[in-house]
C-alpha cells in the first residue's frame, strides 16, 4: 500500500517571506538587528536630508530599557513623509520611493520595515513615527504591520508638531548593545567619511552623546533621475515600458523612453536591425518585444550612459574625511568611471594611505562603501575583498611592515548586492577588472611614497650616526689635546652642505 502526504498549497505575503527568512536581510539575531535597525533608519534619513537640500543633522539615541529590550530613536531633519504615504511606507514591505534610477543609499522599499517588523516580533511593541513636511503640521504615528496580509495596522495618528521639518522613527526591540555597540559605532564613523557633510549625535544609555562628522559644510550636487540606458532593457522592462506607450511608433519610443538615443542614433540602431521605424508599439507580440530587447543590449554603438545620475565622494571630500580621523598625511585618491555594467553606470573610487593605527598583514585593510554606505558585514563575500587578496601589495612595499588601510567606494543606480541585507557586492566582470587597475594604480602611488620615505630615513639615521661618532672623535681628541671639547654640530652641517 502507498502512503503519500497531502500536500497543501498557498501563497505568503513578502511580509511573511521576510519575517520567515529575515537573516536574509541582516536580522539573524539580537546583536545584528539592533546594528541593522540603526543603519536603516540612518541610510533612509540621510537620504531624505539629501532629498530636502538640507546638510543632514542626525540625533540617535539608544536607551536599555530591560536586559535584552532597547529602545531606538532617530530623528533627521529631512523632507518629512507626506501622511498619505506613511502608512504603507512604514507598514508595508517593498514600498517606497526609492525605484528610480539615480543614486540611492535605499534601493529595495524593505529596510525600515524589516527593522519595524522585529521590534513587533520580539517586543510587540508597535513604530511610532512623527513627521512633518516644511510649512505643514506634522503627524505622529503608531503603526503595526500586519505580516499575513502585508499591510500596516495603523494605531492612532494625531497632529503632531515636531518643531521643523523631518522625520523621528522610534521602535522597542530586543537588541544586543553589549554585543553591537563597537561594530555600531564604527558604522557610524565611517558613515562620516563617506556622506562628510553630515553630523550624527549619538546618546546611549544616557551617557555624554558622542558627535561624529560635519568635515564639510556643503551638500555635492544631487544625482538626477535618468531615463534608462538601451542595454538596460531586459524583455520584462522593455514589456512595461511598451504597456505604457502603446500608441507610439518604435522609432518616437526609443527616442522618448532611453537615455543616449536621439534621432540619428534611433535610426542607425533600427535600419541595422532592419526594423520599421513606423511600426506601432501595439502591434508587436512577445517574441517580437523579446527580439528588440535582445538587440537593444547586444548594440554597442549606443553612447556610455550618463552620469549625472551617480555622487561620488570625490576627491577633497574623502582626503578631508581621512586626514580628521585617521592618523595619517599622504592619501592617495583614484577612480573609475563612469562605466556601465548591464547598461547600469557606475564608478569607483579609492584612497590608500599609510596609517599607524593598526598592525600590518600582507594586504591593506580594507574598508568598503556602496553609494556612500558602510559595508561591515560579509566581507569575505564580496568583490573587493577578491580583487585586494589577488593584488600582490609587496610589489609596492606594502607588507606587514608599512601596515596600511584602502577604502573602496562603489556608486551606482543599481549596486550588485548579494543580498537584501546589502553587504556584499557580487562579482560582476566589469567592476572586478576596474576594481583591480584602480586598486593597482593606488599601490604604485603610495609604493613610490614608501621608498621615498625609507631612504630619506635611511639618510637620516646614517646622519645621526655619523654625528655621534664625530662626538666621540672630538671628546677623545679634546681629551688628548687636554682642550675643551669642541662643537660637533657645525661640523656636520657643512659636510652635509659640501656633499
Ligand atoms: N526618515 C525618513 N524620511 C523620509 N522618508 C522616509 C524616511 N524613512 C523612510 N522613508 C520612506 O519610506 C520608504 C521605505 O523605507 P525603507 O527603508 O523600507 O526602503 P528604502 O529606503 O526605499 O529601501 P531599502 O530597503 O534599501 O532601505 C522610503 O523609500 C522613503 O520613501
Ligand atoms: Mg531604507
């Protein structure tokens, strides 16, 4: 007799996928959810002042409540949440504002609430949320998400004035301060170096708040949204982009909806492709859309995409970052870009200096950034971590003994993360190759810096011995002569003069 089991089938809700699968996007435990929570709420503040042209002041503060149970707080001074919008943005996951192409911190509509969504979980403690847009009055918002159904249960809300425009979140969860202060606060440090305009003031358990950043006093351009580039348009894309344009012929499309196609352009892609330029969008089946997708990315003649929808670091910013908190004088700047991988533009940049405050290995310390965030976790994984283990750094004397810290940023409409807990970034050809020229051009600047400072302390120490040996000359001869023991230092400097 065969025995089988019934099998039940449903659906979940990506509420439930993520609260079942929540390692996934950095909330494995106590320890790494308080770290997670507090970069969330940290990343989408900083770019809500960026959104608001405002350089960001931002407060957190963490209090223990009971062992095991914190209280987080952070409060920015950015663009506010329309209150049509806060509902959803806050209670529903893979909701927000952030699915354009231009450089973000946020990219998947998930952060916030997966921070929300554990302090439920394991206080069930609802989000409170005040914000408040400029020259309107604020609200203040309690919330739960409903996991089954993905959406928010809201509370209460109430008028609230917070005293200017912005937005405070604050949620009780378990968290492990013991365990994820260190890694916590150095999040924040390097925070500063990459955003060197902002200012975080941190309070925990009531001790003296400590204040990082503020290097610089001016906000870089914002990056501009952009249309998509033509070797971007995989056949789902191209599907939609078609659904909303039905009436318009391939050639109006192509100059309409994408970037680095004007008419010439349109065209030479389409007499190539041996395609009617008046043929209308409606008129194309699946293959056919399927077809034209295929040959916009295979066409290389379209131009590199543009790059106004990236912001880099760039160069003054990094050095002035660096030169305040580490201990160092000579960084060495480069970059990459832009180029495009997918039709995606990107750029790499990179700073290599000499610094005393750690013990040398065979490589740098590495420190990576995606569009201007910290990565801390799962280094292992990632590229940059590949590409420096496959330099060789003592071609550049840069060893155990000359111990040395690179900082890696990669900026992009679209960051290869591996996972949604963004902390790694995959192994994508292109930004590998780049990675490893940029990463060998920093080497060769400051390798010439090592040698040049190692002779000039071998000059130095073949000048010290020297002096002291023509101390001890002139005290024997002086005590021969039975005279008084002449001066050395003169001596010296005329011979150092005539060689
Ligand atoms: N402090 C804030 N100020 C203004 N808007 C905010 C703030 N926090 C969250 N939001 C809004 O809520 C949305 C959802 O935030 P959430 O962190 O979940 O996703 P995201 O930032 O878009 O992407 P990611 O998952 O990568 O963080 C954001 O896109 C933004 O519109
Ligand atoms: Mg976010």
């Amino acid at each position: 007799m065969s025995v089988h089991t019934k099998r039940n089938y449903r659906g979940i809700s990506p509420s439930e996928f993520f609260y079942r699968n929540r390692q996934m996007a950095g909330f494995s435990n106590n320890a790494q959810a308080l770290f997670s929570t507090i970069r969330e709420l940290v990343e989408n503040s900083l770019d809500a002042c960026e959104d608001a042209g405002r350089l960001p002041e931002i407060e957190i503060i963490i209090n223990t409540t009971q062992t095991d149970v914190v209280d987080v707080y952070v409060a920015d001074n950015g663009t506010g949440v329309p209150p049509e919008h806060v509902p959803e943005s806050f209670g529903r996951v893979l909701y927000g504002s952030k699915y354009s192409s231009r450089q973000r911190r946020g990219t998947f509509g998930l952060g916030v609430t997966m921070a929300i969504l554990y302090g439920q979980i394991t206080t069930n403690s609802p989000v409170i949320v005040e914000t408040q847009e400029s020259h309107t009055i604020g609200n203040r918002f309690s919330l739960y998400i409903d996991v089954e159904h993905n959406r928010p249960i809201v509370e209460s809300v109430e008028a609230f004035d917070r005293g200017g425009p912005g937005t405070t979140v604050m949620i009780r969860m378990k968290g492990n301060l013991k365990r994820s202060q260190d890694k916590l606060l150095e999040y924040l440090r390097l925070t500063t170096v990459a955003t060197p305009y902002c200012r975080l003031k941190v309070t925990i358990d009531d001790a003296n708040p400590s204040t990082y950043g503020g290097f610089s006093t001016s906000l870089p351009d914002p990056p501009l949204v952009c249309k998509p580039h033509p070797r971007s348009a995989d056949v789902e894309m191209l599907r939609r982009m078609i659904e909303l344009n039905p009436q318009r012929t391939l050639r109006q499309f192509l100059i309409n909806s994408f970037q680095q196609i004007g008419t010439k352009t349109a065209s030479s892609f389409l007499q190539f492709k041996n395609m009617d330029p008046h043929r209308h969008l409606s008129t194309l089946n699946r293959d056919e859309t399927a077809h034209l997708s295929e040959s916009l990315r295979k066409y290389s003649a379209f131009k590199k995409p543009e790059s106004k929808c990236l912001s880099p670091i760039g160069k003054a910013g990094l050095q002035k970052a660096v030169t305040s908190l580490f201990e160092t004088q000579n960084v060495s700047y480069a970059s990459v870009g832009p180029l495009e991988w997918d039709g995606n533009p990107f750029f790499i940049e990179g700073a290599l200096f000499l610094t005393s405050s750690r013990s040398g290995s065979e490589h740098p310390q590495l420190l990576r950034f995606a569009n201007r965030v910290p990565l801390l976790y799962d280094a292992s994984d990632c590229v940059f971590t590949k590409v420096l283990k496959r330099v060789d750094w003592s071609r550049y004397d840069l060893g155990s003994k000359t111990p040395s810290i690179l900082i890696t940023h990669l900026c992009s409409t679209r960051v290869p993360y591996k996972a949604a807990g963004k902390q790694s970034i995959a192994s994508i050809p292109e930004i590998e190759l780049k990675s490893k020229s940029l990463y060998r051009g920093l080497g060769r600047t400051i390798g010439r810096l090592v040698k040049r400072a190692r002779s000039s302390a071998r000059e130095i120490q073949r000048k010290r011995e020297l002096s002291r040996s023509l101390q001890l000359i002139a005290k024997f001869s002086a005590e021969l002569a039975d005279s008084k023991v002449p001066e050395t230092v003169r001596l010296m400097e005329s011979m150092f003069e005539v060689s």
